[in-house]
C-alpha cells in the first residue's frame, strides 16, 4: 500500500513535469540538453537525429564513386568539397545527438550492425556522371526541404546543426543543376544521359520524403513536438511543385504520365508511387545496402589503426610535456 | 589518457576581430592540436572564422537547469538595476 502511495506521487510529479515541457514547446520555447525531457522525446531524438547523420555519412559514397572521374577539374573539386560537406554535416549531427546521451561509438555500432536506417535513396548506384547532377538537384533539392523546416524544432542542438547545414546545403543543390544543365545543351548523347538520371532518380527522390501521412507512424507525435513541422505529403507535393518547373527549363520529361498542373488546386497532380519498392529498400534489399554498409564498415575497420597512432602519440606527448614540467 | 576513443571538445570561433569566441559546437580528437586541426575542417570551411579555441567538454562546469531557481530568480525582482525603474520629466534630456 504505501510502495503504491509512493509510486502515485512520482506519477502525479511525472505528469506535471510533463505538462512543464509541453507547454514549453507549445510557446516554441527550445529544450536543452540538461532540462528535463520525457524518455519518449529523448528516444525519438535519438532515433532521428542519428538516422539523419547516418544519412549523411553515408550519403558521401555514391558521390565519392565519381570524385576520381569527374569530368574537369572546375566539377572535381565541387564534388569534392560537397563530399566534404556531407562529412561535416554528419559531424555536426553525431555532436548533436551526442548530447541526449548516447555515444559516438554506439552510433556507429547502431549503422554498421544495421539496427539504426539510413535514407533509402543512397541504396541506389550512380551508374552515369549524369546521375552526379541528378543527385544534388533532386536529391539535395528534396533533403533542403526536409532540412528547413528542421531549423526551428524544439530541440535546441539540432535546429542549430540544421541552420548550419541548411546554409552550405544549396550550393549542392546549384552544382547538381548546373551539370545538368550543361548535359542538357550539349550533345544528343549528353542530353539522353540526362534524361536516363532523371528517370532513373526522380521516383526514390519522392519516396525520400517518406511514407504518405496515413502509413507513417511517426508523424502525429512528432509534429506535436515540433520535431517535424510539415507532413511527409506536404513536403512531397512542395518537392513536385517546385521541381518541374525546373525540369521543364532543363527541356527533360518528368517520368510520369499522371503528372498534371491542376488548375484548381494550384499543384501537380501525380501519379501512384511504388511503396513497395521503398520498403523492399528500407528493409535492406535495395540494390546497394550492403556494399553501402560494408564500405562504412571497411573505412571504420581499417582505420583502426590511424586512431590508435593517434591515442598513442597523444600520450607521448603528454608525458613529455609532464617531464619537461618536472 | 590512454583510451580507446578520442575525448569530446568544445568549439568557440571568432568569426572576426572585434567580436566574441562563440560556441560553434563539438567533435571528437585524441589532443588539443588535433582537435584544433579537425575544428578548422568542420567548422571553417567557408571562411567563418579568424580564430578557434578548443576544450575538452569534460573540463566545462555546467549550471543545472533543475537550479535555475535559486541561480537566476534573484535578479527578477530587482527592477532598480535598470534605467527605466526611475523616472524623471519627460522634457529632461541627454540622460
């Protein structure tokens, strides 16, 4: 009886604090990492942040497959320092979700065992310089519209990481236009090239906004928690409202015959995606998973050793310093 | 130190002269120099800053919000440390 007296207090504490941090977020006032937070938020911010860094990490390996072949110097070093962002930005969100408490080492032990996801569209190969274009005009196009409405969610610093990452973002997005673009005013050949990335990216970049709002489960709690701002179908129908234009300057054909300005509702009407072609990719049949997973794995394993030189020589030099003091 | 993984640092850049080291954010090295070297790869790509200080977060004494109470509620009724508490005739000037 009295274990049961106790426990109805900590429940009544619970509740009001609760109650504190909701109305907190409802003023749009952000969460820090040391004020309280219910176990929920804290999981979920785990879960998303870390997905979102694993992403961009992963993200780097389908462009780095072309760094080597670009086409000119002016284009090489573009890919490279938009690799090197991807880097950055996966830096920026580890440190972040770092300070929910959960370590470096996990997350990464979370990718490489493959219990934490990453965005589908990277299980997909970059078969053509082509698809170097399509990348940062389709896919960057569709992460910068996920990515802003991030900079003002209620969990201090992860809007901070976002603003930063939005801010470098749309260069990506400009560099992938412009090799288009010049694909698009070059030869036949060139300008099929094109076309081929198109078809072949514009589908799993509209899956890259994620399920419709009746399949996603996430979506009501997160909104409710400023996690997420706008839902997963508004974000998509932004994406295609702001992207065929686009196309049709390039002179590319969207690929699908259900694509319609609706004059009435002022958006593109479009056609059925294939849902089941995403969720065969999210649960790790995608046509690169597992190459994309065992480079991650490679690049951590057989960095190994650099780490440990660099341990080890940190504490040669830190005993030096102690005997130079003495 | 002698550990497998590289402790957690604190970021604080001056964009320019003139201002203030602001925290920029954290990332992980084995010693200050590579913490430093690593601080300018992720935080100063494009020119952002014109200096970096680097600490290691273990040794950063935080306030804990479950006291900001008895930390900071002081100051809330002290209205007199203020200019605007006293008042004086409107035509008064350069005051």
């Amino acid at each position: 009886m009295k274990n049961q007296g106790k426990k109805n207090v900590r429940d009544e504490q619970m509740k009001s604090l609760e109650e504190i941090f909701e109305a907190k977020i409802a003023r749009d006032e952000k969460i820090e990492p040391k004020d309280w937070m219910p176990e929920k938020y804290r999981k979920t911010h785990i879960r998303q942040i870390s997905q979102h860094a694993h992403s961009e990490i992963v993200g780097m390996l389908p462009e780095g497959n072309w760094i080597t072949r670009a086409p000119s110097l002016r284009r090489k070093v573009a890919l490279l320092a938009k690799v090197q962002d991807e880097a950055g930005h996966g830096l920026y969100l580890y440190s972040a979700c770092e300070t929910l408490g959960i370590s470096r080492e996990e997350l990464y032990d979370q990718l490489h065992s493959g219990k934490a996801k990453y965005s589908s569209i990277f299980n997909y190969p970059t078969l053509t310089w082509a698809d170097i274009g399509a990348i940062g005009w389709l896919v960057d196009g569709a992460a910068i519209i996920n990515q802003v409405p991030l900079c003002s969610t209620s969990f201090g610093p992860y809007a901070r990481a976002m603003v930063r990452v939005c801010k470098e973002e749309s260069f990506h997005q400009r560099q992938g236009y412009e090799i288009m673009m010049t694909l698009c005013n070059g030869t036949q050949e060139q300008k099929d090239m094109a076309q081929d990335a198109l078809d072949r990216w514009w589908w799993p970049a509209l899956m890259m906004l994620g399920p419709t709002d009746d399949e996603s489960t996430h979506t009501e709690q997160s909104m409710k928690w400023k996690l997420k701002r706008k839902t997963n179908d508004e974000l998509r129908q932004q994406f295609i409202d702001q992207t065929v234009p686009q196309a049709d300057i390039l002179g590319l054909k969207v690929p699908d015959e259900d694509l319609k300005y609706n004059n009435e509702t002022g958006h593109y009407d479009f056609g059925e995606i294939d849902w089941e072609e995403f969720w065969q990719v999210v649960k790790g049949h995608g046509m690169c998973n597992k190459e994309r997973i065992s480079a991650r794995k490679n690049a951590w394993d057989n960095g190994e050793w650099v780490r440990d030189a660099a341990v080890a020589y940190a504490d040669k030099q830190a005993e030096k310093d102690v005997k130079e003091a003495v | 130190m002698s550990k497998k993984n590289w402790p957690l640092w604190e970021v604080f850049v001056r964009s320019k002269n003139g201002l203030e080291h602001r925290h920029f954010g954290s990332l992980h090295a084995p010693d200050a120099d590579m913490a430093l070297k690593n601080a300018r790869d992720v935080y100063t790509r494009r020119s952002e800053g014109v200096s970096i200080w680097v600490v290691e977060s273990k040794n950063i004494k935080a306030s804990n919000p479950d006291d900001n109470g008895e930390m900071f509620e002081p100051a809330a009724d002290k209205a007199y440390r203020h200019p605007t508490f006293y008042e004086l005739p409107d035509d008064i000037e350069h005051m």
